[in-house]
C-alpha cells in the first residue's frame, strides 16, 4: 500500500506545478451571490485508492460548495432503493441543452432528459425524499459515513442564498409537478434540493465518498450500495451527461466519468483502481473548473488511467 502511495503522490504535485498558471483563470459562479466571492486562485486535488487511502496536493483539505457533484450521490441512494422505476422519471441522454434549461422540458412532457440537469436532479431528489422522508438528510449522513467526517454539513448561507435566486428551479420543479412527475410539494422539493447542493466538502472526503463507484458499488464499510450493473449505470450517465454541455469535450480530453459542480469540484472515477476530486473555482463559459479539467486532463494522461 505504502508503495502505491508513493505512485501517486508525485503525480499530483507535478500536476500541481504545471496547472499552477490556469487557477486564477475562469469565473466563479455568480449568479449564487454566496458563491461569488470565490477566490479563484485556489486549487487542490486528491486520489483515494480503493481501500480509503487518501492523499493529495494544494488545497485539498479545504472544503468548498460541492453543488452539483452532489447529484451523482442522490442518485445513487434513489437507485440503490427504488432500482429501475427510478428510471421512470428521469432519462439518461445527453441533453445539449444549458444545466437549467426549461425548453426539452416541455416537449419531453416533464420527463428530464438525465439526472444531472437541474430538473432531472429535482426529479431525483423528489424521489429519494418519498423514499426516505428526508432526501438531504439521507444524502448528507452517507456522505459522512463514506468520508469519514463528521463535520461536513450544510452551508445555511449558500443555501439561503439559492433559495433567494430560486426562480429558475422553481419553475423547472412546478412545471415538472404540471406532468405529475414531482410527487411531493414543491417548496418542500426544493428546500431538499437547495440543502442537498449547499453541502461542504473538501477534495479528500469527496474522493473517498465516491470510492463506491470505483468498487462496483461497494461502500467504505464492506456493505454493498449499488450492484455492479448499476454502478456500471450511474458511471454511465457520468461519463455522457455529468460534466453540463461539455461532456463530449471533457471524455475527449479526460476519459473517465466525472461529475462537475459550479463551486468548481469535479469528481472523477477510474472503476477499479480510484477515484480523484479536483477543486478550483474559476468556470470556464459552460460551468466546467478551468484549472480542474486541464488537472484531470494532465492525470489521465501521465498515468495512463482512463476507461478508454
Ligand atoms: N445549486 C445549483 C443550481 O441549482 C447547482 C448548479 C450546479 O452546480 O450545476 O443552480
């Protein structure tokens, strides 16, 4: 184990050094004011091997607003209770269309075309909070448990700010509820949803709460989350829709599932070997971290791991 350490570790610091230019690059999120204010030059990157082994460079410690990486986890929990039906309300294709599009809505008669746009993540979160009574509790106590950190938590402020900018999110949850496709009310659906996104975390528990997908469902504690094939599923619909409009870019250039958030994480999984979670919060224009894809860039390419 020590020597795999090793492997790894120089890697991430020669990433480190040659993307130090690109952090600084890119905007942050402003259209979530508590998001702002981001300090574009922050950059950390972390590797956790199978067995939980941790490690990385920068500011991998730091916590930050995990957003939309958070909607690879609720649909995971949703899959791993309700199986296929959940596939009833949302899609798994590529939409092509901005992460909070309204349009494909309307034609696609409430039915959103994959869980990581904003509606079929509402779609999600409407479903894993039917099952559990408590989508973002359920999400924030796996989330603990996987990492090994209690601490991580909600950030009431981001929260509260999104809830204040909520009006695009609302319309996609009320249009959804018109085609019947939300089941609970939706001010209760998008408190969830808002909660869910406005978790804290730092590269080092993200990489390791992700390790399930790089186990073949497997959780840290031995117990299995997800079977292969929907593990295989959910790293599927990473790799073809979890990066907004610019998956095709982002397989071209990385070669592994990833999911993106506008806090600027991406988490990205290497079945069967790891799992890596980058930070940086300036965006290039489609919502993607600048410095975080040119560092999975730079990994899959000095290390050889990708699924292609
Ligand atoms: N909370 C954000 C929203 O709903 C998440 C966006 C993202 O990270 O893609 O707009």
């Amino acid at each position: 184990m020590a020597i795999m350490l090793l492997s790894f570790l120089p890697v991430l610091e020669r990433i480190a050094e040659e993307i130090e230019g690109l952090a600084g690059r890119g905007r942050p999120a402003d259209y979530i004011p508590a998001l702002a204010a981001a300090d574009t030059g922050r950059f950390g990157m972390a590797v956790a091997e199978l067995d939980g082994t941790v490690y990385g460079v920068g500011d991998w410690q730091e916590p930050f607003s995990t957003q939309s990486v958070t909607k690879v986890y609720t649909l995971a929990l949703a899959l791993a209770r309700e199986g296929d039906i959940l596939w009833e309300h949302v899609g798994r294709e590529p939409s092509g269309n901005p992460f909070n599009s309204l349009v494909q809505l309307e034609y696609e008669n409430g039915i959103p075309r994959n869980p990581f746009i904003n509606a079929g993540a509402l779609a999600v979160t409407d479903q894993l909070h039917q099952l559990t009574g408590d989508a973002s509790g359920a999400l924030l106590d796996f989330l603990r448990e996987e990492s090994g950190n209690p601490d991580l938590d909600f950030d009431r402020d981001v929260a509260a700010s999104e809830t204040d900018r909520g009006d695009r999110n609302a319309a996609l949850a009320h249009f959804m509820a018109s085609y019947g496709n939300i089941v609970n009310p939706v001010p209760t659906l998008l408190r969830q949803y808002f909660r869910q996104c406005s978790i804290a975390a730092s590269c080092a528990d993200l990489a390791l709460a992700t390790g399930f997908l790089a186990r073949h469902g497997i959780r840290a504690d031995g117990s299995r989350l997800l079977t292969r094939s929907q593990a295989k599923q959910v790293n599927a619909v990473m790799l073809t829709c979890g990066t907004y409009d610019a998956a095709g870019d982002f397989a071209y250039r990385v070669g592994l599932p990833g999911k993106s958030g506008v806090g600027g994480g991406i988490i990205a999984v290497v079945p069967g070997r790891c799992t890596v979670c980058v930070w940086s919060p300036g965006l290039d224009e489609r919502g993607n971290s600048v410095a975080g894809v040119a560092a999975l860039d730079r990994f899959t390419t000095i290390t050889g791991l990708s699924v292609f």
